[in-house]
C-alpha cells in the first residue's frame, strides 16, 4: 500500500475530491483525518472508509479558525502519534454573479488562501519534531488565469495558494517537509457554486477544454496520492494540473 502507516488530514473530506481522496488514502493504508464544516456529510465519508476496512475518524473544522487549527493538529497527534501529511483542499467557490462585490473578496481569502496558511502553520511544528511530511496545497486553473465567470478574488486567492507552496516548500525543504500544489481544471460543481453550476455555462466551459469534458474527482484523489506518497520524495515545490490540458493552451 502506497500510504502504509501514514497519518493524513484532509481538509474539505465530506465532499467531493476531498471525499475522493480520503477515501483514496484510507484504501492505500493512511489513517485519516476527515476535516469539515459538514457533520453529518463527513461521518459518511468515515463510515464508508470504516466499512471498507479503512480507519479515519470525522473532525470538525473551520479552516480560518486558528485555534480549530490548533486542537485539529493536537487530537491528531494524540490519537495517530504524528501527522505526515495535510491536504489542505477546503475551500469555497468564486463563481459569485456579482463579480465586484467586496464581501466575496473577504470570503474568498479568508478560506481560501488564509485557511491554507493556517494548515501549513499547524501541521509543519510537528513535522518537524517527526522528520518531515508532505503538504498538498489544491489551488486550481483559477491560480494561473482569470476567468469570466469567476470573482477575481478566488483567482486572487488561488494564486496565493499555489506561491505560498512555493515559499514554504524552499523554507522547509531541508526538514524532509514537502509542499506541492494541485490545480484542478473543470470539475463537479462545488456545493457553493453559482453561476459555474448553470448547465448553460457549463457547456461552455467544458468546450474550452482540449480532453472535451470535466475532470473526475478520482483523477484528483491520484494526483494528489502522488504527492502525498513517499513515491514523490524528491518533488516540492511544484505545480500539477489536473485540468484535461486546459492550461497547455
Ligand atoms: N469543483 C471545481 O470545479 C474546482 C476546480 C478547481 C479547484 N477546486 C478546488 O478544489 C477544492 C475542493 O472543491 P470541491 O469541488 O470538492 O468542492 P465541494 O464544495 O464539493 O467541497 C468543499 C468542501 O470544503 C468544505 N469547506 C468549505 N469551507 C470550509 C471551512 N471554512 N472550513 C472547513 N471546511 C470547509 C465544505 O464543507 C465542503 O465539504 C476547493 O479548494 C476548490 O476551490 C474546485
């Protein structure tokens, strides 16, 4: 198994290529940390791990909470003895319809770009005390360029995410700690998205890219395993796109 006795957190776990990956990890021997907002979503997630004989255990957590950060990191210590990887994958979607609106701006780097620095910052001390780790940051094509349907914030945001993996991947690479990012393409819909849900603007979305349809969470989840897995040792720093070739345009 590609994650045998590693000890992961993921945050965002109840939904979508947060659920993809936890469940992913569990199978690959990972003890995990389901993290969320959502309760009851995420004793989902752990009892369909638990039943395919994977261990995780639900935490709830607000990622701009410091202090949420702060017994997140501890109860995973206690219970599993270490963390060795964050997915810091948490996040909630830019496609506002009111694109100058400035409390999407707020919203959009409190979670998305503060709620990853605050991972970063709670998990790296007790990487270090444990030898190293793997941080898997998840951006998006949006951290790369802007687009129409999109507050500027969440590309904001985004783009932060995917140079703040870079300052801290140089910062602790000589710790054994290992910062990567992820930038998904057209994906499911978030449970938050707005306009991006229409199915009219969807399709036009979906028609801009080079493999002609969305991604699956799953090829995320795999994505991010690489990186998660001591298969990646000598990678940080990077970007990985998982976007159908979006990108390569
Ligand atoms: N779906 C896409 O098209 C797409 C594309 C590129 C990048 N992304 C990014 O991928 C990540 C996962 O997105 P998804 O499509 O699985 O979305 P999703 O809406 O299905 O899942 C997001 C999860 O994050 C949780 N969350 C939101 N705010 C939180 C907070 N403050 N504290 C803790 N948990 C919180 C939600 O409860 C939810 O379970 C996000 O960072 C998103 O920005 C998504």
């Amino acid at each position: 198994m590609r994650l045998d006795g590693k000890v992961a957190i993921i945050t965002g776990a109840a939904s979508g290529m947060g659920a993809a990956t936890a469940e992913l990890f569990a199978r690959e021997g990972a003890r995990v940390v389901v993290a969320d907002l959502l309760e009851t979503e995420g004793a989902e997630i752990v009892s369909k791990i638990a039943s395919a004989d994977g261990v995780a255990r639900f935490q709830g957590l607000d990622v701009t909470d410091e202090s949420n950060w702060d017994a997140v990191v501890a109860n995973a210590v206690s219970e599993f003895g270490k963390v060795d990887i964050l997915v810091n994958n948490a996040g909630v979607s830019g496609s506002h319809p009111d694109i100058l609106n400035t409390d999407t701006w707020d919203e959009q780097m409190n979670v998305n770009a503060k709620g990853v620095f605050l991972g970063m910052r709670a998990v790296i001390p007790p990487m270090q005390k444990s030898g190293g780790g793997s941080i898997v940051n998840i951006s998006s094509i949006s951290g790369f360029v802007g687009q129409k349907f999109v507050h500027m914030g969440y590309n904001a945001a985004k783009g932060a995410v995917r140079l703040a993996t870079k300052a801290a991947a140089v910062q602790f690479a000589r710790e054994n700690i290992r910062v990567n990012s992820v930038h998904p393409g057209i994906m499911p819909a978030m449970r938050t998205s707005k306009m991006t849900a229409d199915p009219e603007v969807r399709a036009k979305m979906i028609r801009a890219v080079p493999a002609g349809r969305e991604g699956k969470v799953e090829e995320v989840a795999n994505a991010n395993l690489f990186l998660a897995s001591d298969e990646s040792s000598y990678v940080t720093g990077i970007e990985v796109p998982v976007d159908g070739g979006f990108l390569a345009q």
